[in-house]
C-alpha cells in the first residue's frame, strides 16, 4: 500500500470553502474559490469496484492542474505511465506485530491507543469468496480469527483493521456501541490482488 500525492503548486487563498457529505450518494465533497474559479472535489469509495475515485473540476475550462506521484516507505518503486501510476513493490517478511507498528506509527498523535488495533490479513480464491462477516458475538468482539497472510503472486488480499473506540456519551439518546462494555468497533477494509513480483 502506497499513498497517492496530488501537488497542486501555488494556489491563490481560497475563500467560500465548503464541505459536504451525501449520505444518499455516498460522495465527500469540497467546494471553494480562489482565484476567480470555483473549484469541487468529489471522493467515494466503491467496495465492488475495489477503488476509490477523486472527481477535481473548475467552473473556468483549464483551471485543474496538478502533478501526481505515488509513495511508500519501503522496498517500493513507482513510475508512470500515459494515464495512470503503477507501484510495485511487496510487504513479505512482515509479520502481523510489524504490520500492525507501520499502521500506528501512521494513526493520528494520541487519537488511537495501538492496544486497541487489530490487524486481519487474509487471502481469497476470488474475490466471490471474501468473507464480509461482522467479527462481533454477542456483543464481544471476537479476536480468534486474527490472522497474517500477504500471499503470493496474484492472491487476492483483504486487509482490515478494527479498533474498539470507547463511547463516553450517548448522542441525543441514541447509544452508538455495538460491543459489550460501552464501545463500538470501527473498521477499516482494503481489498487488492498481488502484483506479479
């Protein structure tokens, strides 16, 4: 896993700025000005489609420029090509406390306590086959199906993490926990198929 850096340059200060969230749609957007264009960026993520998509227009033809590159730590390369960016690179030799360390030493200072991280690595036939089962029981969350598998060449991998985020109050009467104890599991997924290495 990579970051993706889009470098926008010197931009004039915006103003007018806005953000919104489309629970219909599922959409994040961003609207502000700055330099006589009224700019928006629109970000959705799509389980079935495996991706996450960034729309970035103007009200003035032109107006969207950026540079855009890809990184990662350790043991990556990325180059690009007409349309697109391509990294390459691998996580073999990791073991799931190594992992687990890359994840929190990149969780926002002081936010998350890195005892509450879980970290599930696993490896499907297809992507048909993932199991999208809710790890809770009865209100506990269950950790014995914890496991650490990156694959091969080609293996489809799901990589999800879970932390128990303690609920302190309620909001207006509404008891957001899902596990016994007063906290709820949040949940991050990402799904791809190994490069050929």
């Amino acid at each position: 896993m990579g970051d993706l850096w889009l470098d926008f340059g010197e931009v004039p200060e915006a103003s007018n700025y806005r953000r919104e969230l489309d629970l219909d749609t599922g959409i994040a957007s961003v609207q502000y000005a700055a330099g006589g264009v009224r700019y928006t960026r629109e970000v959705f993520a799509s389980a079935p489609c495996h991706c996450i998509v960034v729309r970035l227009t103007a009200d003035r033809p032109g107006s969207v420029s950026f540079h855009a590159t890809m990184t990662r730590p350790a043991d990556a390369t990325t180059e690009s090509a007409v349309g697109k960016l391509i990294m390459t690179g691998q996580a073999q030799g990791f073991s799931q406390t190594d992992f687990k360390t890359q994840v929190c030493n990149r969780l926002a200072g002081g936010l998350f306590d890195c005892n509450s991280v879980y970290v599930n690595v696993q490896t499907y036939s297809s992507y048909a086959a993932i199991n999208t089962a809710s790890p809770i029981s009865s209100g506990q969350f269950d950790t014995t199906q914890m496991a650490y598998n990156a694959g091969a060449q080609g293996s489809i991998v799901v990589v999800t993490l879970y932390y128990e985020w303690p609920i302190y109050v309620s909001l207006l009467g509404s008891n957001l926990s899902n596990l016994n104890g007063g906290s709820r599991l949040l949940v991050a997924t990402s799904v791809f198929r190994n490069e050929p290495y």
